[in-house]
C-alpha cells in the first residue's frame, strides 16, 4: 500500500481515542456537513446480534444479480479496511479513500466522531459518488444510536437476537431487542430472521413491527454452511422482494464471506465470538460429523468465554488457547479457569498454528480479530494492514 494510504489509515486509526459514541448527534452533525449524502439513494438496514455480516453478503449479491448497482458498508473488516466499503461487490479502491477523506476527517476530529462514525460517513460520501442504485448497511452496535440509524430505510430486518455488548446493549434479550429493533420504521417493512428465546423477545418489543420469515426450501443450494446461514439467506431473499425485485435463488449459491466456516486446509475458521454464534457453531459441527475436533481458541475482553469454553468442551477433544495479536485480547492464561478439563495454553498464534498443521482438520474461533490474523499468516497477507492496529469494531 501507498504510503498516502498509510497516512490516512493512521489518521483515521487515531479516531478511537474518542471510543464508543452512543449517540446520534455526532452521525447527524457529520451527515449534514456532508451535504446528506444519504439522500441521494435508498439504503437497507440490517441488524441482529449475529448472521448481519453473511446476511448482508447474501443480499447485496442477491441485489446486484437483479441489476442493480450496489453499496455494501459491513464492519469489522479482516485484512483491510478497504473491505468494509464496497460497489458492487468489490472494496473500494484505497485512491479513493487517500483522495476524498480529508473533509470527513477534518470534521470528524474537529468535533470528536468515532473511528466507526468516520468509517460510515466515508461509505455515505462514497456511495453517492459511485451513484449506485441501493446501499445495504450493516448495524455496528445495537441500533437505536448506531451511526448507521441515521438513514431513512426502504426497508430493515433483523437476523438474529442473542447476549452480546451486554455492558452496552443490556444485560437481558428483551433489552438488547429493543436497542435492534430501533432500525425499524413505522410506515416501511420490517423483516426478521429470529429463532427462539431471540424471536420471542423480539416479539415481546416489537409487536406488530416486522413479519418473521419463512425458512428456505430444502432444495435451494446455498454457498456458506450451516442452518443459521440458511435462515441468513432466506432473509436476503425477502428483503429483495420487498423492494420489488424477482430475484434468483441461484444467487445463494454464488456468495462468499470469509471467516465463516472458511475452509483454509486444514484449518476451518469461523469468526463465532459470543455463545449465539458458538451454538450454531457447534450444531454445524454436529450435523457435519466433526465430534472431536480440534480447537484453536482465542477472545476479546467483554465477551462471555466462560460460556463459549463450555459450547466448545461439548464438542472438542483437544483445545489449545492463544493470544490474539489485538489490544483487546485476553491472554490465552486467563482463559484457562474457564474450562472444565486440561487445554494447552500457547501464546503464539503462529505457533500453535505449526503444532495443527499435521492433524485432517482444526477448527479455529472465538474472535474476528483472531481469524484475521490466522487468515493473514495463512494466506501470506499482511498484517496488521500497513503495520497499525485500531481497537475499533
């Protein structure tokens, strides 16, 4: 990468000292500096605890094979930030970022905006600049003060509900539904994907505010593995209808999203970081047969390993812990009580790579941030990109 991209990576990274903005006032600020980029297209909201990044993937190509020219803003990214703004399916080009981010970043550091409120006014102006047809946005954290909220929506849904950010969100599924259902609006669709305890509360906030939709036909062929993934992308497929398009059930079959049930022989990675996401982790290990997998386990502060450790116990024979090259990582050591029997503590992700090349397959989760790394020491990318770090979402 150019050394301008460097700078505006860097510049952009300093953001976080601001941390978490749960408000609307800085996102609207910032909007109406840019001219309110967001009116110039339509723009789809998509929620939920788990399942948003593969349910946007789902959708924006179930949209782009309809005709239409797509926006795509989804976060975390994996191994550049380029990926978290995309047109029609591809990153946008960092050119564009190093030429058009200085009034965002003037305005952002001038009036105290988030990294992740930078990051979505970027998408804004870009997405206008490209003028494509539809902007899909994936939810940062919650939805009712997420940056993203500001948007006027055709339509929104919500893929899942489940404990996660509890310091933030609430400590109970009825108020964690309620912060996600803030993306839906009284006069236009609302949609859901909820199963569950998730689907209850959901019900119990919003009544009246979605219609919950249907599972997928057994017969339809979709790309990414696993139940929860079909429910992901009958939700796709809804939403396209509800702006009117005829979409292609061929388009499910066609999709890509790294990190999830990823297939790097012999290493499956999945991005699964809170017991939602491990549970349907584990349920797709055991309709696949892979009882006794080995496990290669990493996590963030602020998340729930001790319910993850016991999900991963009921289906791994061997587990080894590590510590993610992430600011926010536990060390591997103070995972260790939260598990019921021996594991192998390695600091080293790398290392404990090396020691699983040899065994048919090993399964690697528990953090984002962790697939991140594994895929870049794989694939031979770099990492972190550019040599900086943000503890940003």
């Amino acid at each position: 990468m150019t050394t301008a991209y460097s700078r505006f990576l860097e510049t952009l990274y300093s953001l976080t000292r601001f941390g978490e903005k749960m408000s609307l006032d800085g996102p609207h600020a910032l909007h109406e500096a840019l001219g309110r980029p967001l009116e110039n297209y339509p723009s789809i909201l998509v929620g939920g605890t788990n399942g948003k990044g593969s349910t946007c993937a789902f959708l924006e190509r179930v949209i782009r094979d309809c005709g239409l020219k797509t926006g795509l803003f989804t976060s975390p990214h994996l191994n550049s930030f380029t990926e978290r703004i995309r047109i029609d399916g591809r990153p946008i080009h960092s050119d564009w970022l190093v030429a058009e981010s200085e009034k965002v970043l003037e305005w952002a550091h001038g009036h105290g905006n988030s990294f992740f409120e930078a990051a979505w006014a970027l998408a804004t102006r870009a997405f206008a600049d490209a003028q494509v047809d539809i902007a899909i946005w994936e939810v940062g954290l919650g939805g009712r003060l997420d940056a993203t909220n500001v948007a006027d929506p055709v339509v929104s849904c919500i893929t899942s509900i489940g404990l996660d950010h509890t310091q933030i969100l609430g400590s109970t599924l009825d108020a964690i539904a309620r912060e996600k259902s803030a993306i839906f609006r009284s006069d236009r669709p609302g949609l859901s994907g909820a199963t569950g305890a998730g689907h209850v509360a959901l019900e119990t906030v919003a009544k009246g505010r979605f219609r919950q939709v249907a599972p997928l036909d057994s017969d339809v062929m979709v790309s990414l593995p696993g139940e929860h993934q079909r429910r992901n992308a009958s939700l796709a497929l809804a939403v396209a209808k509800e702006l009117g398009l005829r979409p292609s059930t061929a388009s499910l079959a066609a999709v890509s999203w790294p990190g999830r049930c990823e297939l790097i022989d012999p290493f499956i990675l999945d991005s699964a970081h809170n017991p939602h996401a491990m549970l349907a982790l584990a349920d797709w290990i055991t309709g696949e047969g892979l009882q006794g997998l080995p496990v290669i386990f990493g996590a963030m502060e602020g998340k729930d390993h001790p319910s993850m450790a016991s999900i991963i116990e009921s289906f791994s024979d061997s587990i080894t812990l590590v510590t993610p090259d992430y600011p926010r990582r536990i060390p591997a050591g103070d995972l260790k009580p939260a598990f019921s029997r021996p594991v192998h503590v390695v600091d080293d992700v790398q290392a404990a790579l090396s020691m699983h090349r040899d065994k048919p397959q090993t399964l690697v989760c528990g953090s984002s941030f962790l697939i991140a790394e594994v895929r870049a020491y794989l694939l031979s990318l770099e990492y972190p990109e550019c040599g900086l770090r943000t503890q940003a979402r």
